[in-house]
C-alpha cells in the first residue's frame, strides 16, 4: 500500500531538513530498467568487475525488476554539478553519496524498514575498490547505482520532467540521479 499523504508529509519534512529541495515522489513501476543498461556497464564503463556495488556485483535485470516491484513509493533526487576536472567528479559524488546513506538511515530510523537507496553515481568512497562485496572496506554505506541496478535513468526521469543529457565535454552540466526506495 502506498504512503499516506501524511507519511509523506512527515517524510518531507525528514529530507528537506536534511537539505533536499530537488526531488520528487515516484511510483516505483514507473522505474524504467532495461538490458541495454547491463551491457553499457558490461561494455563501456571501466568499474566493471571492479567495483563492489557494480555488476557482476549487482542483481540480474528480472531481479532488479522484482526488488521495484515490492515497492509503492520511490524519490527521485536530482543533483547538478560541473567540473573543471573529470576526476573532481569522484570526489564530489563520494560528499553526495556518503549524505544520502544519512538520509536513507533517517528514513529507516522514522519506521520505514525497507529503505533502500540508488546512489547517484559509483560509489567511489575508496581510493581502491577491493571490487568484492565480501572484501568491501565500506560494506554498511556501500549501495549500488541505478544503473547497476539496470535502470535506464535517462527514460525514467525524463517521464518525471527532469532533464538529462549526454554531455559532450566535461565543463558542461551534469544532472545526476538518485533513488530512494520506501516501503
């Protein structure tokens, strides 16, 4: 069942004053996944195999898809930065990310036990991957992305209004992309 509008409230009032004003409620079956996702991380991103909350890492699309599927109500966090460095990007993801496994903890804390949080990029909390999550050095702030998670974030937050483009160079904007699972 999904929240009441009064529990939402409440939950507003958690992520605003954790400072979160660009996010909006979501129904989890509207979450696009898709295999394409799986292969661009298969064939085309460098953390594959290495990383601890990246594929292999990370459940199978029908799996993703049933982990939506016992949900009734998702945020989406939506997230804007530009970079003089590409490397500065793993720095300013590691701030955001580490903030929102606050925010799901306060989100679990006020009775809502399952919880789960998408980062909005890699996790990129250590210098190193052990690329194992047996061998994680940050097993309880570890979480993967929604990409890890086969979701196709371009379709998904563009049916919410947000935009989201291929940037062409790394001076130009980026929008990034959390989820937060709430049952």
């Amino acid at each position: 069942m999904s929240l009441t509008v009064e529990a939402k409230a409440t939950l507003d009032d958690v992520i605003q004053k954790k400072g979160y004003t660009d996010y909006k409620w979501i129904e989890p079956h509207k979450i696009i996944t898709a295999q394409w996702v799986r292969m661009k991380c298969m064939f085309g991103c460098n953390g594959y195999g290495r990383c601890a909350a990246c594929p292999p890492n990370t459940p199978s699309l029908n799996e993703c898809e049933r982990l939506f599927g016992e949900y009734e109500d998702a945020l989406v966090l939506h997230f804007t930065g530009t970079m003089d460095q590409p490397e500065e990007r793993h720095n300013w993801s590691a701030k955001i990310n580490a903030k929102l496994v606050k925010l799901e903890r306060e989100v679990f804390l006020a009775g809502y036990e399952r919880a789960f949080l998408l980062f909005m990029d890699s996790c990129c909390f250590c210098k190193e991957c052990t690329g194992t999550r047996e061998t994680c050095q940050e097993p309880t702030m570890a979480r993967p992305s929604p990409e890890a998670m086969c979701v196709d974030v371009y379709s998904t937050v563009r049916q919410f209004g947000y935009g989201i483009n291929v940037r062409t160079d790394y001076d130009q904007q980026m929008d990034r992309y959390a989820f937060l699972m709430v049952h």
